[in-house]
C-alpha cells in the first residue's frame, strides 16, 4: 500500500507542527528529549519516503503549495532548535566550568575531622 504525496506532506507538517510545539513548551527550559527524538526520527523517515515518491513524479508543481507550508514550518522549526542547542550548549559550559573549579578548590571546601575517630574520651 503506498501512501499518497499529499498524505506525506500532511504528516510531514504535522510532525513539524508537533516538533514546534515541543520546543515551545510552557515548561521553559525543560524540553521533553524523548518526544523529540521520536519527533525528528519520524520526521526524517517521512521526508525520505517523500523523497522517494516525489522521484517518481513528473508533475511536482502541483505540490508546490505543501512545499512552501512546509519550508515555512521547517524554517521556525530550525530557529527553535538551534535556540535550544545553544541553550544547551552554554548549560554544559557552565558545568564544565563549575566542575574544573570544583576540582581545583576542592581542598578549601572538604572538611576533614583530622582526630575525631580516634580521639575518645577516657
């Protein structure tokens, strides 16, 4: 059974409607990282199927409504992503940089009871 182009772009937008979604969350900073690795995944699965389908037509100007809805959709969803790469990224700096510190001043915060185990009272 194949599945129709129309189809195909329809469910290509709509995984980028729920990807845009995701990444625009109420919840700020915390992304669901499942829902978009599964998002991007079937996205990537979708648009090869296109692909493929759209080899083999000849006519493809008829489609051209779905491609320009698609690259719009696409475009949002890219900026999103790479806001949230960045995010992403400047979070691990900061860790990296917090734990290089850590390591380095590690003596001035460990406390270490020299003699309380051994000391008892007589």
């Amino acid at each position: 059974m194949t599945i129709g182009v129309e189809d195909l772009f329809e469910q290509v937008l709509e995984c980028t409607d729920a990807l845009i979604k995701v990444c625009t969350s109420p919840n700020g900073d915390a992304i669901n990282e499942e829902r978009l690795v599964q998002l991007l995944d079937k996205r990537e699965i979708l648009i090869k199927a296109l692909g493929k389908e759209l080899e083999n037509i000849s006519d493809r100007e008829k489609y051209r409504s779905y491609f320009d809805s698609y690259q719009q959709k696409e475009s949002v969803a890219e900026q999103l992503l790479k806001r949230s790469l960045e995010t992403l990224s400047q979070k691990l700096k900061d860790t990296q940089q917090s734990r290089s510190v850590t390591t380095n001043y590690d003596a001035y915060n460990r406390l270490v009871p020299y003699g309380a185990f051994i000391d008892h009272k007589k």
